[in-house]
C-alpha cells in the first residue's frame, strides 16, 4: 500500500514537472513578446517614468496645478507614462508626438474623469441608479466612451462603485447607493459599456478605471477624506461586491482610494491590492493611486516620501498620480534595498500592456480622429437618450393627487435652482455645454403658461453660499473676484415668487442643491434644505396654492418637514444635458415616474448611517414604533427612514400576489423558484420595479435583516398581469462567514418581494 501511494506521489510529481516543463517552453504571446523586447532596452529611469502620471496643464487636481513646461520636461526625460485631464485633441496630438520623441518612445494613456458622460451629460450616477435599468446605465457608458475616444481619451476614471450608507459624504452623488448586489449589477454594466464585451478595444472603446479601491464610501461621519473603521467580515459583505463584480467584468484598471483600511492607507495596502484583487478576483490590469495619494501617506503617519513610495509599489500600486513620490525616490530606494528591479519591472510590465491592448503602440494616435470630434460628440441623438435616462431617473417621492399637471394650467416657476442649467448639470461635469443644460423653467415654458422668480438666495450666509458657489475659483485662481450676491433682498425675492403664486394655480418650487454642494470636499453636517431656500417654501405654503416641490439634490436630504407640508415631491437629482425637457416630460405625465430609491433618506441627520440592510440588535425595536425605554431606539424620533431603499411612487398603482415558491426545500447544489404575480390596479400604463430580498434565518455569523438578492422592471398596461419569476441558488444564499469563506448554511431563508424593502410579503426556503 505504501509502494502504490509512493508510486501515485511520483506520478503526480512528473506529470506536474511536465506540464511546467510545457508551459515553460510555450510560446509567448504577441504581446509578452512585444513587452519583453521593449522592456530589455529601457533604461532603469524610463522604467519608472512610466509609472509617473501627471495631470494636463490648468486642470486642477487636488491642490496641485501642473504646469505645461513640466510636463514637458518630463516627458523628454522618460519620465511620464501618461496624463489626464484633457479633451483638447490638438494639445493631445502635439504631447503625443513629444513622447514618440523621446526616452523609449513610448506613448502616453490619456485619462480623463467621465463620470456621467464626457459632453452630452447625464443624470449622476445616483441618479442613474434609480433607474434599476442596467441596459440604460450601459447605454450611457457607451455614449460616453464614444464620445470620449472621440476627443482622444482612451481611460476613464470612471465607475466609481463606492458603497455608501452616509449622506452627508458628498461623494454618495458619484455611486450607486447603499445596496452591494444592486451595485455590483451596475458595476457589471458600467464596464460593459465603456469597454465593450469582447476584450477588444477599437477605436471607440476605453478602458475603464474603478474607484476608489477601496471602502471610500465607508468615510467615518460622512467626512470627505476620512478613515474608515470596518471588519473584514463586514467589508466584504456590505461594500466589496461592486469591485469584486468589475474585476468579473474585466475592469482594466483601478484607483486606490485616499482612506486607511485597518491601519493601512489604501495605496499601500497589500491585503485590499495583491491578496483580495490580483490572487482571490483575478484582476490582471494595472492599479493607479487618486490624485497626490501616495504623497498623503505621509500625513497618516507611515514614513517620509521615499519610504511610502517604495512600501506602495510593494503592495501592488503600479502608478503614481500628481505625487512624484515614483519618479522622485524609487532610483534611490533601489540603490537603498527598500525595493527591488523586479518590483519596478512588474508594475512597468502592466502599465506598458494597457497600452498594448489599446493599441497605442501599433498607432499612438488611433484615437485623434478629427472627424469623429465633429461627428460623434453632443449629438441630436445622445440628447434624446440624455432625455430618456433623465427620465427614468426622477424618483416621486410623494403626491398628494396633484400629480400629474394639466398643460392648461397657469403654473409658477419658482425657486433658485428653477433657471440654473450648471445645477442640471451636477457635480463632476466637465462638459463644455453645461450652460446649455435645459433648465426646468425651460422645459415647463414649452409646454404650458408659466410666469417665474427667484425666490431666495441659496443660503442665508452669504459668506457660506460665496464659498460654495466660488470657493474652488479662489483656491486655485489667484486674485479671482467672485460675483456680487444677495445684492436683491432675500425678502423682495419672497414677495415676489409669492405674488407670482398667489396669481398662478400651481406652484412648481425648484429647490435643493447646487452642483458644488454635493461631489468630492462637500461633506455636509446639516443635510436639511438650504434656510433661505425653506423660507421660501413656507412662504409660498402660506399662499394656500397646491405646491410641487422639485427637489434637485446629489445626495438624500433631512425632507420631514416638506414631506408634510407639500402636495407634491419630485426629485429630478442632477438631470443632466436634457433635465428640463425630462422634467416636463414627467410633470405633465407624457412619461410616468417608475424610478425608485437606491439609499435610504433620513428623517434627521442624527440617524446617519443609516441603511436598509442592518442587523438585528439583542433588543430589536420596530422601525415605525415610537421610543420605548431599554430597547434600541431614539427617544425623540423612530428609527425609521423618511422612505426607504426601494421606495419610489407611480401615477398608477400595482398590487402583488403572495410569494409562491416552487419547492419549500431546497438541496444546497439545487435551485428554487419564487414567483410571485403583479397587476397594474390604476389608470395608466407603467413600468414598476419588483424587488427580491432575503434573510437568513439562523447563522453562524450574525446577518443583515433583510437583502436584495434580485430584481425585474416590468412594464404594465392598465389592468395587466405578470408572473415574475427570481432563481435562487446556493449563490444568492451565501455570504463571507467569520473566517471569511463563502458559504451557504443550511437552515431556513426568508425569501420576500415587494416594491421597496419595507413593503414585502415572503415564504419560508429550508436550504439542506
């Protein structure tokens, strides 16, 4: 018996050493191939200066302003691997050529933050992902990369996949909510429309750059910036499936984040980069840092520049954006012994295939195409699918029957947000056209009798509202001199939208944020309507008119108050390029509202963090019951959420059936079925989103109350039926346990559907 387990090892042993020996003498890829001769006449220094990213001259990053003379230099010397910033294509073309020119000849990437489309704007990606259509979101992905490829930009910062459960972070504006499988399906979809599915990029794919690797949006206090204080176990079950999603999709690339994980900042941290994204996803692209990211290791208090660099190339950090800390130290660092020739070599070797794949070395300008900028950019076509995503992605959040207007109507159009096309445009717009964004004043003029006013300054504060509306000019524009404000009287402002009212029979009110209160360095602490924007509102609530609130926002806002007092509630969010023909669209009810929410909005900031998809405590409270002594509540308000995950109103209405499932066992390498029936009960034709969700009964490691795990948008004509059907497998059933496997337990599952979180009905699944 040991001769035949000696004899089976030594079998093993050489069929293995075969197939090494096989592999070993295969032949390399065209690619490896290309790379490898190029890399054998590099010098050490063009080496790492391909590891060096820089932004375009004047685009601000940070708090870094990079000079075109700079730029320049470097490139001459070997020492920039790529730049971001521009969509200029001559100024492209002139930079491109200098590359070519010089070091190893070797050209540069172009990146570029296309966040929600690059000239022809799209609702944010908040926005978007109230949709729940993830064709659309797709759609809007690939209208940006054709019209960014157009302009000579071949990468994109862009999706960003952060998970957020705290809206006074403003940067919840950028992501797809709170929800990690909702955002791992819109993941999926952002990287298949900038892309392409193929693994072939032509000339009107990019390659994407997911962001921010990783747990940003778990920033504690909501605080741009700040650290993060999360598990493992909880990492990977609440926030990492949206990364983990994109690298399945074949994300090319990725950006570190700017906060610490476990002691560690994130461009430094070998678990987050090398252990969970390159060996457990199987990600092979190449990871770049945020803007100066590596140089900010130094504030966290890890060392000085040359010992961050080397510890972030170590850990798996293959490019340096705006820090210098590469190209400035690792030549050094080398000599030193902190870093090895190989560690140099390995993260050049993926910066160099990136732009193998794209092409750029068979035609380094394959994407400055000077016809294609004329003929693919802002184009009569990507308006009208900029209309129709807007459109889909207006969540009503409450209508008292006042919905939708009569186009006879003499309606008022008021507020400081009403003729403002940048705030349609939203944060993270680098479009040339935002001025050109369709105001909701403009669309509603087209379609009905309107008079229209002001209303009220943003804030009362005008040195607050001076900040956030010219802040930034002032940081980086030296001497700038911003605009007048508040030179009419808040209370002149007032009187006049409210005699316009008064003369009107509907009062459309278009209030909330701005496109630079929301977005990167807007962390907000009162997330309430602006004060002189409230005043207004009850200015206007006092005329006794029926009031639509318009409510443009990046972010879920404090609205207790306004959902009290106002007939109706819209919230457009940042709409984008076509927002105010969209807007009209849903007002007047050519199109009835189907989006519904991707986070929850509190009903006090207090609340915060607040999210659907918590854990039970030893001493649960019903959401909706009032305080109650020794169980976990608040004492002045009830852990409710305003309206919860899911949540968005119809002008018609649905009704479902019980859920049915197709067995009420399941075998752990079985499937089921849960069916459940819903009927348009109203008026009008409509699109409604059915959700899925699941809780795990019993476990080994404590688990959410509730989570989405499927759903469907289904369109409805009035008094139609349909069976929606979900499969659950072992897959929807699994989670990380404490030793962080993926495992599904046996034991009972609570598989319920509804039209939000809150509102489900459910059967019992026993999984074997």
């Amino acid at each position: 018996m040991d001769y035949l387990c000696d004899m089976n090892l030594k079998n093993i042993t050489i069929a293995l050493a075969a197939t090494l020996f096989v592999a070993a003498c295969a032949p390399k890829s065209d690619m490896d191939k290309y790379i490898a001769d190029l890399m054998s006449r590099m010098t050490l220094e063009q080496k790492i200066g391909q590891l060096n990213l820089h932004s375009a001259p004047g685009f601000i990053s940070a708090i870094r302003v990079t000079e075109e003379d700079e730029n320049v230099k470097l490139l001459r010397a070997g020492q920039l691997g790529g730049l971001y910033g521009t969509g200029n294509t001559e100024y492209i073309r002139d930079i491109q050529q200098i590359a070519l020119e010089s070091g190893a000849g070797i050209p540069l990437i172009i990146g570029m933050d296309v966040i929600h489309g690059f000239q022809t704007v799209f609702p944010v990606p908040l926005a978007l992902s109230t949709s729940w259509n993830m064709d659309l979101v797709e759609q809007t992905a690939r209208i940006a990369a054709t019209e960014a490829t157009a302009a000579g930009i071949n990468w994109v910062f862009s999706p960003m996949v952060d998970i957020c459960r705290d809206a006074r972070w403003g940067r919840i504006v950028e992501g797809g909510g709170e929800d990690p499988y909702l955002g791992g399906e819109l993941a999926k979809a952002y990287v298949r429309g900038y892309q392409g599915t193929d693994g072939v990029y032509d000339d009107h794919d990019v390659m994407v750059c997911v962001k921010h690797y990783a747990l940003y949006g778990g920033a504690e206090a909501g605080r741009d910036y700040n650290s993060v204080f999360l598990s493992r176990q909880e990492a990977l079950n609440g926030y990492m499936r949206p990364y983990q999603q994109a690298a399945y999709a074949g994300a090319a690339s990725y950006m570190s984040s700017f906060n610490e994980f476990e002691g560690i900042p994130a461009s430094m941290n070998k678990y987050l980069m090398d252990d969970l994204l390159r060996k457990e996803w199987g990600f092979d692209g190449f990871i770049v840092s945020d803007a100066t990211a590596i140089a900010e290791e130094v504030n966290h208090g890890i060392g000085d520049l040359p010992e961050v660099s080397a510890r972030s190339l170590q850990a798996g950090l293959d490019m340096d954006m705006n820090s210098d800390g590469y190209v400035g130290t690792l030549q050094k660092s080398l000599a030193e012994g902190r870093v090895t020739e190989a560690d140099i070599d390995k993260a050049c070797r993926r910066i160099l295939e990136a732009k193998y794949k794209l092409g750029l070395f068979e035609n380094p300008f394959k994407y400055l195409d000077a016809t294609r900028s004329v003929k693919e950019i802002y184009t009569p076509e990507h308006l009208a699918f900029a209309r129709k995503a807007a459109q889909e992605s207006m969540v009503l959040l409450k209508n008292n029957g006042v919905l939708p207007l009569s186009k006879n109507l003499r309606i008022a159009v008021v507020g400081p947000l009403a003729q403002n096309a940048a705030a349609m445009a939203g944060a993270w717009s680098m479009s040339a056209h935002n001025d050109e964004c369709v105001t909701p004043l403009q669309g509603i003029s087209e379609v009905a009798r309107v008079t229209s006013a002001e209303g009220s300054w943003l804030f009362k504060d005008k040195e607050l509202e001076e900040s956030v509306r010219y802040g930034l000019y002032k940081i980086f524009m030296p001497g700038y001199q911003a605009p007048d404000i508040h030179t009419v009287p808040q209370e002149r402002l007032i009187a006049e939208a409210v005699a316009k009212a008064r003369q009107a029979d509907v009062v459309v009110a278009c209030v909330g944020e701005i496109e630079t209160l929301n977005g990167e360095g807007a962390s907000r602490t009162d997330i309430s309507i602006p004060d002189a924007q409230k005043e207004l509102l009850k200015a206007l609530k006092a005329t006794g008119k029926p009031i639509v609130m318009l409510l443009v926002t990046g972010r879920p806002l404090t609205l207790t108050w306004e959902d009290t007092e106002m007939d109706a509630i819209l919230n457009v969010w940042s709409p984008g390029s076509e927002g105010g023909h969209a807007i009209a669209d849903v007002l007047f009810g050519d199109v009835n509202p189907s989006a519904k929410l991707t986070t929850s909005f509190p009903r006090n900031v207090g609340q915060l963090p607040l999210y659907y998809n918590h854990k039970n405590t030893g001493r649960p409270h019903p959401d909706d019951k009032p305080y109650q002594k020794f169980v976990s509540c608040y004492i002045d308000e009830i852990n409710a959420p305003l309206y919860p995950f899911g949540y968005g109103l119809s002008y018609t209405t649905y009704s479902y059936s019980p859920v049915t499932l197709s067995a009420s066992e399941m075998p752990m390498d079985g499937s089921v079925t849960a069916s459940v029936t819903v009927t348009n009960t109203g008026s009008r034709s409509g699109d409604e989103i059915v959700q899925l969700y699941i809780h795990d009964v019993y476990a080994t490691s404590t688990r959410p109350v509730k989570e989405l795990k499927g759903f469907r948008k289904v369109h409805l004509e009035p008094g139609a039926s349909t069976q929606v059907e979900f499969t659950l497998t072992k897959e929807e059933l699994s989670y990380y346990n404490h030793d962080l496997q993926w495992v599904c337990e046996p034991g009972d599952f609570e598989i319920m559907v509804g039209p939000n979180c809150r509102d489900t009905e459910g059967a019992t699944l026993r999984v074997q």
